[in-house]
C-alpha cells in the first residue's frame, strides 16, 4: 500500500502544481525553460504513475475489504465508463462534445474513478479511485478560477472530430471491455 500511496503523492501532485501553486509553476517554468519543467514534470509524473500501478497490483495481492458493492452496480459501472473514452478523445479533438463538456479530460477521469468505486470495495480500490476523483473534482474547481487555460493542444474545431470522438471512443471502450482490461488489469470487467 506504501508504494501506491507514494505514487498517488508523486503523480497527482505534479498534476496538482497548478491547483496549488500556479504561481510557483510559471516561475519555474520560466527559470528552467519550458523543455526542461516538461521534462521534469513528465519524468515525476512517470515514475509516480509506475509507482501507482506497482502498488495497486501488491495490495490487490492482499486485499483489504471495506464493502462488497452488490452486482448491480456493476452494470451502472459499465454504463459509467461509456462515455470515458470518447470524453478522452474529445479532449484533443474540438467539437460540441468538448464544447458541451467544457473539460472533457477531467469528466473523463470523475466518471473512471466514480464506476470503479462502485464496483469495487478494497481499500486499494477506494485509494486510488478516491483518489483520483478527489483529484478531479479540486481540478475542475480550480481550472474556472485560472485566467489562461492550460489544456493540451488539440486539433481545429470540426463536427467530423464529434464523430472521430465517438466513433474511436466507442471502439476503445468495447476493445477494452473484452480484451484490452483483462489482458493490462487481469479482471474482467464482464464479471
């Protein structure tokens, strides 16, 4: 649980510089260079990430139960995780679905963490996801309050990246309802 933990701490907190220290970020930014602070921030954010993984598979090894979700939460999970990936690709690709969302990405990540909390009840589920949705929800309130938007760069506003969104979206999540999360996670999410 330690290494999770830790890596949690070392990946949403550099996604959290801009929440806490917005300030902060763009005068080490401006003092290391913008290639060097993305470095920086990339390599933290990678090890975080595979601290993270590392750690959610050691404490699945020994899990710690805090609630067994009933089975029907399980569908309202898959149904939660529809539009995740879609919502991830808008993020990058301009259209009414970005419009509509105003920040996909985070939307993305709140509906994630929500499905998983409810179809799952170890600790090291309830860490992470909690986690994350904690993370989301601080990032959200914080992304109306920034003067610039910091989003990542994306493509020209087209109604054809609505229907890439879709589309790609849509075909990601069914890979990754029959192969793709058995084969990365070892569970799958069909029960």
């Amino acid at each position: 649980m330690l290494l999770l933990v830790l890596g949690l701490i070392l990946f949403l907190g550099v996604h959290s510089v801009s929440i806490v220290a917005p300030g902060w970020r763009n005068a080490q930014a401006t003092k290391l260079g913008l290639g060097p602070w993305k470095a920086v921030y990339a390599l933290v954010s990678l090890v975080g990430f595979v601290l993270l993984v590392y750690g959610y598979g050691l404490a699945r090894q020994q899990p710690v139960v805090l609630y067994s979700p009933p089975a029907g939460l399980r569908h309202v999970a898959l149904l939660l995780m529809l539009p995740v990936f879609p919502l991830l690709f808008a993020a990058y690709l301009p259209g009414r679905i970005q419009r509509a969302a105003k920040h996909p990405m985070l939307l993305a990540v709140k509906f994630w963490a929500t499905a998983h909390l409810l179809a799952n009840g170890t600790l090291a589920d309830v860490v992470l996801f909690g986690a994350f949705l904690a993370w989301a929800v601080a990032d959200r309130i914080s992304v109306k309050r920034r003067a610039t938007p910091g989003g990542p760069p994306t493509a020209p506003p087209s109604a054809l990246n609505d229907v890439i969104a879709l589309v790609g979206g849509i075909a990601v999540y069914l890979l990754f309802m029959f192969r793709a999360h058995v084969w990365l996670i070892g569970v799958s999410p069909m029960g």
